[in-house]
C-alpha cells in the first residue's frame, strides 16, 4: 500500500500529447476501487470498495492512514464533506450513511435506507444542506434523501413534486460527480432509456427536467458525469461503459444554465467518459475528463479534446490547483502536474 513510483510519461510513452505533461506519480496502491474523492488538508480523502476510508498526503505521500468503516463488505461510491465532516453512503441496500469527524475520524451511522431498490449514485453537501440520491422505486421518482442540519438527520422523499423518470431511467454510480451545484443552484443527470437534466433553485423542492442529445435509449448509455462553471455554462460526458471506444454523442454543453444543450466533438473524443471537470477560474474555457481508457483535455470550452493519457483504470479526477489533477480507480491514486 505505501509504495510510491513516480515517472515522466514521456519516457514510457504513455501519452500522445506528452508536452503538455510534466509528470505523474502514484501516490497509493492498494486493492481498491475508488470511485469519489475529496481534498482537505493537503490530502486526497477516499472511499471505496472493501468499506474503507481514507487519506494519503499530498505532500508528505508516505503519510498514509485507512479505516474500515464496517465488518460488512461494503461498496462506497459517494463521498461529500463539510466543514467539519465527511460523509460516505454505500451503493446497495441497506445503504448506510457514514458521518466521520475531520477532528478525530471517529465515526457513525447517521441514517439507513432499507429500500429494496436503494442504489446510491451520488451525495453532495452545501454548508447546512446534503443531498443524496438512488435509483427509482416503483413510483418512478428518483429516490432523493436530504439534510439540513450538517447531515445530522436524513429525510427521504422530501420533493414530492419530482418530475417522473421514464422505465428504465436512472442514474449511475460511476464517479459521485452526476451531481453538480454552483451558488443556490443544484443539477443531476440521469442516463439509461432517457438522459436529462433536473435542475432546482434555491431551498424550494421545484426540480425541472430538461432532455438532452447526448447517447441514450441503453441501460448503460447516457450521462455519467456534469460539471458547471457558474450558472450558465456546463457540461456533460458520459457514453456507453459497455462500447468504450463508442464517441458518438457523448459530450454536451449547456450555456443557459442546462435547460438546452449542444453535442460538442462527436466522432472525434478518446470515447466512454466517467469524470469531468472544470479547472478553477477558467469559468469553463479549460477543462480535464477521464475514463476506463483515457485521460483527455479541453481548452476551448469543450469543443475539442486531446488525448493526453492512454492510462487505463482510472474513474474520478479532481484539480488541486491550476496546474495539478488528482486521479483515482482501481487499486491506486495518482497526480498528474500539467505545464501550460
């Protein structure tokens, strides 16, 4: 777990576009997936496979620590934090909501969905407010669960007037980033027989749903991640994880706020995407994705792509400052710093 490599691509050929590189190194190894990480403290934070939960220092990655956060064999797919905690949900029933304190990482279970149909896709927390979400039940409403109280106590359903999801539409647990909020503005995309938008303002429960072009129709086709730059500009990437070189339809931007959406270098991306995100104070001019088969960067809003890693195994990135992404999947945690 505490071997550390590091290599510049360019030497090992890993990348097509190696001069916009510095270099990358692995941080962790471990047997893991890990589909949703935080920073905090100069460290990356993560959950994953096995129940476990963790850190390791961005500056000092010898500084590693991990906790198991049950007995069962749990699957965390979702991690979200506020001020003072973190917060992980795993992804089947019964789903569990783990509340771990950032002073002393002890931890415990602030609620439990007993659903049979609970399958949690994403959580996101915004000061006071939490919000989380799973697949459908019966009645065709994505099965949202709520906090407002810095996830103390959890509420499900809480939105009753939620616009009905089609058979067989859904969301997917792919990199806890098909949530998205900028200000008091929150966004969540789903995939499968249809792929849309829902979109609320403010504390009020009045969600919107907008369609989108992007590839649907499939159980495993449609948006797997989202990501916004204010509230106007945004994007979506996503595919099919079942036809990884498919890049037809794939990537969507929006500039009014996700109400319609534009389909952005169809036929020509590195295909199947599971993470997409905006530098910082590019207001969406320059941005970084990831897939099961690829690295891939954008800096004209998303309108074209360069391949900048044929890396495999990775599923959630996130910028830790203008010139540096963390990348996390299976077994490892890497960071990349790029040169501009």
């Amino acid at each position: 777990m505490k071997k550390i490599f590091s290599f510049l691509f360019s030497t090992l050929g890993l990348f097509v576009f190696s001069q916009q590189v510095e270099s990358f190194e692995t941080i962790l190894n471990d047997k893991i997936s890990i589909r949703a990480i935080e920073i905090y403290d100069n460290k990356v934070w993560y959950s994953g496979t096995d129940s476990k939960f963790g850190f390791v220092d961005l500056r000092n990655p010898q500084n590693q620590y991990q906790i198991k956060l049950s007995d069962k064999k749990l699957q965390f797919r979702t991690l979200a934090q506020d001020d003072n905690s973190f917060y992980a949900i795993n992804i089947e029933s019964p789903a569990y909501f783990f509340k771990v304190d950032k002073k002393d990482l002890t931890y415990k279970i602030v609620h439990t969905d007993t659903t049979k149909t609970a399958f949690y896709d994403a959580l996101l927390m915004s000061h006071n407010l939490g919000i989380a979400f799973s697949d459908p039940d019966s009645t065709q409403k994505l099965n949202l669960t709520f906090s407002t109280d810095n996830g103390t106590k959890w509420t499900n359903g809480a939105c009753e007037n939620w616009p009905l999801l089609e058979k067989g539409e859904a969301a997917f647990a792919a990199s806890n980033t098909n949530i998205s909020r900028y200000g008091n503005r929150f966004w969540i995309a789903t995939g499968g027989k249809k792929s849309r938008i829902y979109t609320k303002s403010g504390g009020s429960c009045k969600w919107k749903a907008y369609e989108t072009p992007m590839i649907q129709g499939g159980s495993s086709q449609g948006i797997y991640s989202i990501d916004f730059a204010g509230n106007k500009f945004g994007i979506a990437v996503g595919g099919d994880y079942t036809q990884q070189d498919e890049n037809i339809n794939n990537i969507a931007t929006t500039n009014d706020g996700g109400k319609t959406w534009k389909i952005q270098a169809s036929g020509q991306n590195a295909g199947y995407t599971t993470c997409v995100r905006i530098k910082p104070d590019s207001w969406g001019k320059e941005i970084i994705s990831v897939g099961d088969q690829h690295i891939s960067y954008s800096s004209d809003f998303g309108k074209t792509w360069k391949k900048i890693s044929g890396e495999k195994g990775f599923f959630v990135c996130k910028w830790i400052d203008e010139n540096t992404v963390v990348f996390a999947g299976k077994d490892r945690i890497s960071v990349m710093k790029l040169k501009f």
